[in-house]
C-alpha cells in the first residue's frame, strides 16, 4: 500500500485527515486529485486560504498554517492504524484535526472507543486537538443529507469560523 507523505508545518491550525487504504485502486501523487473531490475549492470558499490551491500544490498548505495526512487502514480484516494517527497529532499538536468524511471519522471514533459522530465539532479530541468531522469532498458525495444542511460548505465555514478565518459569504 502506499500512502502520501504528510505535509505539516510548524504550529497548524487545522490537519485535514483522509483515508488511505488497502482499498485504493488509484495511486495518488497529491492530496485530493481525483477528478470530482472539491476539497481545494472547499479550502478557498471557506476562507481558510485566501486562494484555490491546486492538488499539485498541496505542498504550500503550510503556508497557511494547515496541514494534510491520512489515517491507514485495511478492510481484510478491518482495522486502522489509529495509534500512528494520535502519535502524529501529539507530536504537530494542531488546534484541530479535521477529518474529511464522516466515514473516516467513523473508523477513527470507533478505534478509540467513541460513538458514531455527526458532522461538526466532535464531543471527544484527539489529545489537544479539537476533532471537527467534514462532509466528504468527493464527487460521489454530492446532493445528500449533510445532516439537515443544503450542503457541505456550510460546514466549512463553520470550522473556518472556529479557527477565524471565515469568509464572507
């Protein structure tokens, strides 16, 4: 399997936490490249950078005090790689680490011992970090139930608002 480096700088805000898995059919160069995910566009929407970075310059996230990594897992039999995750979080301590599908934060969540969360602010942290569950950016999730929104951006905002970045919207 191969995963992505992370990409964190000194003292993040926010680490975007994905999924890499057994699964993935697709080997990926940079975060979030796959034709349909709207995570960049997300980020700059938002608010929290002040343009569309494109997935080639994932690396620049850094500059605006974000971050990006994935949390490891395997379907057979299931399992994720919670640990090398809390390690990670201890080590950058960001103020929050958001995952980007409610799924993702299901695996996590239940690897810890925690309920199914709901999108938004989580009622547990990964040590200092404030969780903050994301609608997925996908293609393959769109014109769904964001948990009685119209959509995922509001979302977005939301967790800029928490860290003051927010846009105007």
């Amino acid at each position: 399997m191969e995963v992505l480096p992370d990409i964190v700088g000194p003292e993040p805000l926010v680490v975007f936490c994905g999924l890499a898995g057994a699964e993935s059919v697709k080997t990926r160069d940079h975060y979030y490249e796959t034709p349909g995910n709207n995570f960049w566009s997300m980020l700059h929407l938002s608010g929290l950078t002040p343009r569309r970075l494109r997935p080639e310059e994932d690396g620049d996230i850094t500059d605006h005090r974000l971050g990006l990594t994935d949390l490891v897992g395997w379907w057979a039999p299931r399992r994720v790689d919670i640990d090398d995750l809390v390690v990670k979080v201890e080590t950058w301590q960001p103020e929050w680490l958001a995952f980007t599908s409610k799924n993702v934060a299901h695996e996590a969540a239940r690897a810890l011992g925690h309920r199914r969360p709901g999108l938004g602010p989580a009622d547990w942290d990964i040590d200092r970090a404030q969780v903050f569950v994301l609608p997925g950016t996908s293609g393959a999730n769109q014109r769904r139930d964001y948990d009685g929104r119209p959509d995922r951006l509001s979302w977005w905002h939301d967790l800029a608002a928490l860290v003051g970045r927010s846009a105007d919207r």
